[in-house]
C-alpha cells in the first residue's frame, strides 16, 4: 500500500540557542524574583503577588499541560494525503493485554506503536519481541513511569528513567528506540533539552478518549472518531479494566479499527520525515 506524502519536512536536530537561553533565563528569573524583592523590602504586594504567580506560572504551566510546545517541539500529528492515522498504545507491554492486541491488529491489517514501561519490559521481553515481529514499533515511556511527579524531575531523574527503559528494550529487542512520549504528556524544558541532545523525539497526540479516566467505551470511541482527521495521532493504553473487570483497552481499539476501517482509513506507523510540528 502506498502512502503519498504531501510535503517533505527536515526534522529540526536541536532546540535553538536562543530557546535555551530563554529558558534559562526564565529559571534564573523565577528563583531569584521572590528573594531579591524581599532583600529590597519591596512590599508593594500588589505587584508583589501577581509577579511572583506569573514566574512560577511560565515555569509550571508549559510543564504540566500535555503537549506543550512552548519549550521545545512535541510531534501531534503527521502530513499524509491519505486517510492515514497512528496508533499509539502506552503503558504495555501488558500480558493479559499485548497479544489479544496484536491480534486485533493483524486482523484489521493495522501498524501501531507501543510506548513501553522499560520495568515491564524487563518482566515479558516476550511481549516485546512479539510487538516488534509482528511489524509495529516500539517506543520508551520511561523506567517505572512516575506519572504525578515527572513534570517536576530534574535532568538526573529524567536522564535516568529515559536511559534505563532504551537498555531494556536494547536488551530485550537489540534495538535503540528513537521516540519518547513522557507519562500523560507532561515535559518540562530539561525534558526538552535532554531530547534534543539525544536526538530522540518527543511524541505527543492528538486525539484520545481519556481510557485512563473514564469506563464508557462507547463515549470514548466517539470522542476518538469523532475528531479523527489524516495525519491523527491517537493515544490509547494497555492494562485498564472497569468496575467488571473488562478489558477497556481492548473493547475501545475494536471498536476504533472497525470504525475507522468503515471510514476509509489505514493505520501506519509514519516515517519521521513526515511528524508534525518539527
Ligand atoms: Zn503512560
């Protein structure tokens, strides 16, 4: 099957200095905005308050909002002229999950993308070698996937659940992903630096049904095809089940393939020439 692509798009390697110095200049701002006005007894809190909430804001908000792109580039979509969308599964591999999964996919002769846990690759390698013989990628999701406090880790912590989830996959594949998506999408700007240094991209979404919050799968299937349009991203997991005990996560994806499939549209895996925004 042939996928006709619209324009041809080079990937930007690294962040630009002046984006670097912008962030850093930020942080030295924000630490040190509160201390100096105290040190000048500068106690006009009219302003006082509002600049010390505005500092932390321009920190903490790019940091915590999924997908921000306000510190460096999140792929959300790709440019295809096909009815063509990307799969994406988080948080796997997932035994009771993975296997139905491939074979949902086979059967609708879909490619996807996994975005593992290296600690549960560590525990079903299997799994992984499975995903990757059946013709889809894989791609890190961090070690041990802290989802509440990622956003606020330094380089150290994020170098280390980024570096030890790539030997996992080396170890368990021999082969070195080139993608991240962070836990619920959330990136500060050492994040940021840290793909760019690496050369690994960042991929967030642009379409999902919140599988994680909620149990309604007919809901969350029309919220997913409902805002589906070529070059979507869709975000979906591994591993949840409702108050039942039902596979949410395998209902959701039957019901995304057959739907789509319906519409016209294909699953691939897009080539990184064609990932949106560079
Ligand atoms: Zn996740």
């Amino acid at each position: 099957m042939s996928h006709e692509k619209s324009i041809t798009i080079t990937p930007k390697a690294v962040l630009t200095s002046a984006g670097r110095w912008f962030a850093l200049v930020l942080i030295f701002a924000v630490g040190l905005t509160t201390p100096v006005l105290l040190a000048f007894n500068w106690n006009h809190k009219l302003f006082f308050i509002p600049l010390e909430l505005a500092t932390k804001f321009l920190i903490v908000f790019p940091a915590v909002r999924a997908n921000c792109l306000w510190f460096g580039p999140v792929v959300t979509r790709f440019c295809t002229r096909e009815k063509a969308v990307w799969l994406t599964f988080d948080d796997g591999p997932y035994p009771e999950d993975t296997l139905q999964l491939l074979a949902l996919l086979k059967i609708h002769n879909a490619h996807a993308t996994f975005f593992v846990i290296g600690r549960q690759v560590q525990r079903y390698p299997e799994l992984a070698r499975a995903i990757l013989r059946d013709g889809h990628t894989l791609a890190n999701h961090t070690q041990t996937h802290p989802v509440l406090f990622f956003w606020s880790f330094f380089k150290t912590r994020l170098t280390r659940e980024i570096d030890q989830c790539n030997k996992a996959l080396r170890e368990a594949t021999g082969e070195q992903p080139r993608w991240f998506r962070a836990p619920a999408g959330m990136a500060n700007m050492f994040l940021h630096f840290l793909m760019c240094d690496r050369k690994i991209k960042l991929i967030g979404w642009s379409a999902r049904g919140f599988d994680g919050l909620f149990q309604n799968t007919e809901a969350m299937a029309n919220r997913i095809c409902n805002s589906i349009q070529p070059g979507a991203i869709i975000l979906l997991h591994e591993g949840r089940r409702d108050r039942e005990g039902r596979p949410i996560n395998l209902i959701l994806t039957e019901m995304i393939l057959t739907r789509l499939t319906a519409k016209g549209y294909v699953f691939i895996v897009p080539d990184e020439s064609e990932m949106l925004p560079v």
